[in-house]
C-alpha cells in the first residue's frame, strides 16, 4: 500500500504546487518532475503487476492419476 499512498500524495502535490507562491520557473520545474514521477510510478505499477500474473500463470497442475488396482467407473 505504500506505492499507492506515495502516488497519492505526488497527485496532491500536483494539484496544490500552482496556488502556492512560488516562482514561475521554480513552479515549472516542480511540476515536471512531480509528472515525471508519476509516470515512473506508473510503470512501476505496470511492471509489478506483470509479473505477479507471471508468476501465477507458471504454476503447474499434474493431473492425478488412479492408484494402481482401482478402477474408475464411467460418469453416466
């Protein structure tokens, strides 16, 4: 949950920068890397998400077989 709440907090950051006094150039310059940071945050998001479903995609299934003697009456 920690990613969640620092992109959280970087989307608040973007919203409030443009009322807050601070110089054009300054304000500029905030705003991008604010929006370069949710972009690799993002990615980040993507990448993450990616492998988990790799990861469950990999798990294998062995089909179970009868034991040896027993035998399988046919569904009707």
């Amino acid at each position: 949950m920690r990613k969640h709440a620092f992109l959280l907090i970087l989307g608040v950051l973007v919203f409030v920068v443009p009322f807050l006094g601070i110089p054009e150039t300054w304000r500029a310059t905030i705003l991008f890397s604010l929006g370069a940071l949710i972009i690799v945050m993002g990615l980040m998001f993507r990448f993450s998400a990616r492998q988990r479903e790799r990861k469950d995609s990999e798990i294998y299934y062995e089909e179970n077989e009868p034991r040896k003697g027993e035998t399988i009456e046919p569904a009707e």
